[in-house]
C-alpha cells in the first residue's frame, strides 16, 4: 500500500514537471516600442517609447504565451518636442505616477491573432482592458503587435489646454512587443 502512494505521488510530481513547466522569455527592449497619437483642435502629435520592459511566460507544452508584464516609464515618451514633453510630466504628474503597467494573463489565440486581457495601470488608476493583437509565433521569439485605446480622463488626467481648448480625450497606442528565450 505504501508503496503504491509513493507511485501516485511521484507520478504526479512527475505530470506536474512534465506539463507545468512554464519559460520565462524577456522582451527585446532593442526590438520594441510603444507609442501614441495625441490631437488637439490646432495640432497632432506622436510620441514614442523605446524602452520598454517586460517579461513572458510561455508554457512549454505547447509554446504559448500565458502571462506578460510590461513596465514602461512615463518620461521615456518622446515626441521630438522638449517643452511639450516636459509639460506632459506634469500633467500627468510623474513623480506621483513615474510607471504604467500591463498585465495579462488572459489569452485567446485564433490563427495569428490574440485577445489579451488583463490590468492597465496608468497615473495610479487600475483599468481592465482587452486588447486584439497580431501575433506572430516564431521558434524562440514571440512577436505582439496592435493598436489600443485610452481615454485620459478615465484614468483621473486633467486634459491640457492650448488656447483655451482642451486636447481630445482620447490616446491612441501602437506597440511592438517582442519576446524572446
């Protein structure tokens, strides 16, 4: 009878190993980036990221993406204009809010695309958000990119004003995440 509980139980250890081994694969800071298209009445502007943080884990049993971190830092964006940047930090007052956060751990994949959901954090509000991207699934590298959506004043922003018109509220993001073993 012991001994076939020590079976059971190294058997399941061994299921366990065998099933449950997740990969950590970190992104290519070199290969990714994150940007936004702004617009105001008189003018649009973009501003780009290029370094930005993250990490994957990727199951081993059939090499799928099952949980991502990305952390990127307010002042990293720029839009080639030092004096809008600068007042950006503070309308988004980043030494309260220096980071914004992705994580997800929720994946539906259909052919080369993937619904990702998860938890935005941005100016210190938490947000769910669901995000279609492409994905293209290489041998040691995973390749998201896609475009969102956010709405400034969903995550308690003040709008800037430029001769007493505000900014639209609306942000929206292009990002190319690649991850690798």
């Amino acid at each position: 009878m012991k001994s076939r509980i020590n079976f059971s139980l190294a058997l399941l250890l061994l299921v366990n190993l065998n099933f449950g081994q997740n990969e950590s694969w970190m992104l290519n800071a070199d290969q990714s980036f994150i940007s936004y298209d702004a617009k105001h009445v008189l003018h649009a502007w973009k501003g780009i990221n290029s370094n930005v943080k993250g990490v994957a884990k990727i199951e081993m049993k059939d090499d799928q993406i099952k949980e991502i971190a990305i952390l990127t830092l307010v002042k990293d964006f720029d839009s080639n204009n030092t004096g809008r940047d600068a007042h950006a930090l503070e309308v988004l007052e980043s030494l309260s809010f220096p980071e914004v956060r992705f994580y997800a751990d929720t994946f539906e994949i259909t052919k080369d695309s993937v619904q990702i959901s998860g938890l935005f954090n941005f100016h210190g509000v938490d947000q769910k958000k669901s995000i279609t991207a492409h994905l293209e699934n290489l041998k040691n590298k995973k390749i998201l990119t896609g475009k969102f959506n956010l709405i400034p004043s969903d995550f308690d922003i003040a709008l800037p004003s430029f001769m007493m018109v505000k900014m639209e509220n609306l942000l929206t993001f292009d990002f190319k995440l690649e991850f690798s073993k």
